[in-house]
C-alpha cells in the first residue's frame, strides 16, 4: 500500500464521522459451544477448558448499575450455546432494554429464523456474524460454522428482519492466500451490512494450529483501511487481537479508519475460559480504550451505534453506503 493509504481512510472516517469512535462495552456470557471451528480454543472438543454460563441477574445488575459512563451500547457474546440464549440472554436483553437506553448487540453464532425472532422482540438492535473467510474451500478446511453459503444467508436473513449487521473475518488464517483476502473483501462489500471487522489471526493453545504464526499486523490494518475506504458508513471496530500482536496494533486499527472501541465488561473470573483468542489475551479495560481513544487523537461518542444507525435511516434510506 502507498504511504498514504491508511491516512486517507482515516480522514474519510473523520469526514463522515468526526474523530468520534463508539465505545460499547462487552460481556461473555457462556464459553460452551456446539461448533468445532479448529482455529478456536472454545470449539466442541476441547475437553480442556472450564466451560461456563454467566447468571442474567447478575449480569443486568453490572450493565445497568456498574458499566463506565463512556458506554452507549452493549455487546453481548458467547459461544454457539442455544441454551444461553433461552436462560441467559433473552432475559438479559429483555431486562436492559426495559431499564436502559443502551444499544444491544449480538454475537451468538448461527441460530434459527425463530431465535433471531425473539432475540429482535426481545429488543436486540445489531448482531455480529462473521464469514471469517470469503472462500468456501478455505472456510471448509478450517471448520468453519457450516458452510459459508449458509452463514451469508443468515447474514441477509437477519438484514431482511430488522437487524443492522456487521461481519467480518481473520487476516492470516493458516491456509489464506491474497487472493483469499481480496475474495472476502470482494464478499462482505457486497452483503447488506452496517458494519465490518478484521481480526489478525492469534493461534488457541488447544486447537489445530496452535503452533502457527499470528497474522500480520500490517495486513491486518490496511483491511482495515480497505473497507473504510470501500463503505465509508461502515462502523468498523479496533479488536483487542491487534495489541496482543503489536503494541500499537490497537491505536494503528483507530488510524487506519475504525471507529469503534470496546471495554471488556466480563467478571474476572470468567475471562480465562473464554479464549477466543488465547488465555493470556489482553483485556481491553476502560483505561486503555481510553487512552487508545486519545492517542488517536480521536474523541469518545456520546451517540451510541444503534442510536447512530436509527439517525441514519430517518436521514435517508440509502444513507449507509454498501447496505441493503
């Protein structure tokens, strides 16, 4: 990329949405997992890792009561885990949307159409879905959920009902080649989504490729880059994988054109086995989200991502580009 690539996404990040970056917080609320992704220290048969399910009462009582002020919206993600969608979940969501303002996102895998649907009364507003690759060959071989041609139409499914939805995928997954990359590129700019991710692939101590390189942080960055560049709309998060890779791989993410932050809300105690990405991975706390946030240069969001998309669509219906 010319030396000016990921200055000019950045500058289109600023004329769209000022310096502002979203600051959602985020809660793990179950590590059991019915997928077998071999990239994923969470997959079915790892027989290794203390599984849990978070309690909703408890975890409403942090959300509404104890969550730092700079949050707008909340991020709740667990495994594959039907089971936590019924007893942990849909109270959860139910009791934040009845006590808060907070825009509520979702990142709970592939669910059925019925799930989605309840999970959207129950107040949802965004879900997170990843392709994790755009090749189906490649997204085969690492076990991928399914197949990729089932979880693009999940993706359009839940666009078609309401959800706004951001995906994403890994940069450096053992088996990607470049071609590989601009395929997925090519894929999620043409998926009817609000927002996007790139996550530098970080090997799981008790997966297949436990002894594989990270991803290049480099790569990982001018994807980033890219998809501002390709939708400028798009709300694109710094992922805590680009500071476990490189120290200033998070800031980079935020020079590069994301707009997205998120402080890790999880109880301590917890965090350990939830290894999306290994067990020593580096918490984003609201200390350092925060001090990423400054040293960008950049300043925290007091309009929420939902709030934000909802502005957006009383503006104009085809005001996000590269939506549907």
């Amino acid at each position: 990329m010319n030396p000016g690539f990921r200055e000019h996404a950045r500058q289109l990040r600023d004329d769209v949405f000022g310096r502002r970056v979203f600051v959602r917080g985020v809660v793990e609320v179950s590590s059991h997992c019915r997928q077998n992704c071999r990239y994923c220290a969470m997959r079915r048969d790892n027989r290794l890792l203390d599984r849990y399910r978070l309690a909703a009462d408890e975890l409403a009582e942090l959300i509404i009561h104890h969550r730092p002020a700079a949050i707008t919206d909340i991020d709740i993600q667990a495994g594959e885990d039907p089971a936590a969608v019924r007893e942990v979940v849909l109270p959860l969501v139910r009791e934040i949307r009845r006590r808060t303002n907070l825009g509520i996102t979702l990142c709970l895998g592939t669910l059925s159409p019925f799930e989605y649907g309840q999970l959207r009364e129950a107040g949802g507003d965004y879900y997170v879905i990843k392709i994790e690759t755009g090749n189906a060959d490649h997204y085969e071989s690492v076990g991928a959920p399914g197949t990729l041609a089932r979880r693009v139409t999940a993706i359009r499914h839940l666009a078609d009902t309401g959800w706004n939805v951001s995906s994403g995928f890994i940069a450096g997954l053992p088996g990607q080649t470049r071609a590989h990359v601009e395929q997925t590129l090519k894929l999620l700019a043409e998926l009817p989504l609000a927002g996007c991710s790139v996550s530098p692939f970080v090997a799981g101590r008790q997966t297949s490729f436990a002894g594989a390189a990270c991803g290049d942080i480099n790569l990982t960055l001018d994807c980033v880059a890219r998809m501002r560049l390709t939708a400028p709309h798009w709300i694109i998060p710094a992922v805590s994988a680009m500071r476990l890779v490189s120290a200033d791989g998070y800031v980079g993410a935020l020079n590069a054109g994301a707009n997205l932050a998120t402080i890790n809300l999880t109880p301590g105690g917890a965090r350990s086995n939830y290894p999306i990405y290994k067990h020593d991975r580096i918490i984003m706390d609201e200390e350092r989200v925060l001090s990423a946030i400054a040293e960008a240069g950049c300043e925290v969001s007091r309009v929420g991502i939902s709030e934000h998309l909802r502005q957006q669509d009383a503006l104009s219906t085809g005001g996000r580009a590269c939506t549907a």
